[in-house]
C-alpha cells in the first residue's frame, strides 16, 4: 500500500480541480434534477464526480471507488473490497442551491471498513480540512496551514455546530435538554461536512445529527475529527461503520475530546415527546 503522506499532495490538486469545476457551474445558470429519494443532484455534481472518479482510478490502479452519484454498486461486489475510495463529489448541494459558501468536496480512502484518509474541501473559500491515520488533523487556507485539535469538554456552556436543513424538531428537543442540564449554548447553523470539521478544528464542542446521512457525507471528515482528537459515535456510542449493507448512517454525534456522555441527554423526558431516536 502506498504511504498515506504521498497521497496528501495528489489528493489536493484532484480536489481543487474538481472544486473550480464545480465553481465554473456556480456561478452560471444550471440545471437540477431530482433523485429516487427527493434529494437535488446538478451539474456540479454530476462534473466533480467524473473528475474525482479518473482522477483517483488514475492515483490507485485498482482500487475502487465509491461515490454518492454510484451508490447502486451491489453489496455482494462492495463487500470484497478491503480499500477502496468513498467520495461526495458535492456535499451540501441544497447550499450550491442557495449560493452560499457552505458545499464541499469530500474524498475519503477506507480500509477495513474504516477511514484512514480524509480531505474536505470548501471551493469558495479555498479551505482544506484534511488528516491521514497516525499523521495527524490539518486545516490549509490560502497557503497557510496549522495542525488543528479539537476543543475539550467536560460540561457547562458549549458552541454546538448543526444542520440548516435537517432534524430539526429533535434538535430542538435536545438543545432543551442540554440547556436544562449544562446551561447555554452557542449554535451554529452551518451544512455540508463543514460542521464535522468545525468540531475538528475547535470552533465547536458538537455537531448532533438526528437523521440520516450517507457514508459519503462523514466518512472524510470522521478521520479529520479523529486525528483531531475527537470522534464521531452513534447514539449508542459505538464508532460509525462504513461499506455496510446499507450505506445510510443512523443518527450520531460529532464530539471533542472529553469525558462528557452526549447521549445521556437522550434520556431526558422532553425528547420523548420529539420522538429522538
């Protein structure tokens, strides 16, 4: 297996060729379609994933590629894969959508149903968030660069990173909870795998996800967060797992580093009532 270090590099200049591509579509008139499941797909969308698709055959012979716009490949032929590349060649298209900045590019390598590489990269802003197994968690913006950590929480006040378009009413829930045990909170309303990685580089203590995602959407920034101290569990507090018969995520949490138990808030009486899973 080729060293993960000697990935960084190529990885980048895929990821910014794919990022102008889909900026070139931004800031044009554009066409949307709408999938099986009721979510919109563009252009942009459908143009990153055939750069990332050669790009990334072309960087690793053999070694498949999973993407959100080919997500019908058969479970019996993903389950023998021992590495492969996971991407969203447009993450936060209902951002690209409202034009603003918050959409991303997120190209993940996974062994052994978990990942070991991960970049997320925010075109607008020409911001990398990226990390590596054992290489550590980093933040490039404009040329500059700086190792991130996450914050560390063990209760009290916090910034609590969360969707603008999903789960709503059983964050509301939650948040009740949380203000009712730790006192307040500063949230943060953002989309795409940007709030994973504001989690990751300490600009906040949590993002709760209540609802589905796709392994797409987390699998890059799962390893950021981790190399950054932190890690993203389900609410039973077990890690994600990727390449699973469903490629659909349950609900789960973002978190610091800390002792602090988020899913104790779970058994708060006022979630009931808003069916939190």
């Amino acid at each position: 297996m080729t060293e993960l270090s000697s990935l960084v590099t190529p990885i980048f200049d895929i990821a910014r060729i794919a990022g102008e591509a889909i900026l070139t579509i931004y800031e044009q008139d554009f066409k949307t379609t709408t999938k099986i499941d009721g979510s919109p797909v563009t252009e942009a969308d459908l143009a990153s994933h055939d750069i990332l698709v050669r790009a990334l055959e072309e960087l690793l012979p053999g070694v498949p590629v999973l993407s959100e716009e080919s997500e019908d490949i058969p479970f019996k032929d993903r389950s023998k894969w021992s590495i492969y590349w996971l991407i969203d060649p447009l993450d936060g298209t209902k951002e690209f959508l409202k034009r603003s900045n918050e959409f991303t590019v997120n190209v993940a390598l996974i062994e052994a149903n978990r990942p070991i590489l991960g970049l997320v990269y925010t075109p607008v802003l020409n911001r990398f968030h990226w990390g590596f197994q054992n290489g550590g968690a980093w933040r490039t913006q404009n040329g500059k660069q700086r190792r991130i950590r996450t914050l560390e929480y063990e209760g009290g006040p916090a910034c609590i990173a969360a969707s603008r378009s999903h789960g709503q009413r059983r964050l509301a829930g939650y948040l009740k909870s949380f203000q009712l045990t730790e006192g307040d909170y500063d949230l943060q309303l953002m989309g795409s795998a940007v709030k994973i990685c504001m989690v990751a580089d300490g600009s906040s203590h949590l993002y709760p996800r209540f609802g589905p995602t796709g392994e797409w959407d987390t699998a890059a920034a799962d390893i950021i967060l981790h190399e950054a101290g932190g890690q993203i569990l389900q609410h039973n507090m077990q890690k994600l797992e990727y390449n699973k018969r469903s490629l659909i995520n349950p609900s789960f949490f973002a978190c610091c580093s800390g002792t602090y138990d988020w899913s104790a808030l779970l058994k708060n009486d006022l979630l009931t009532a808003h069916k939190i899973e």
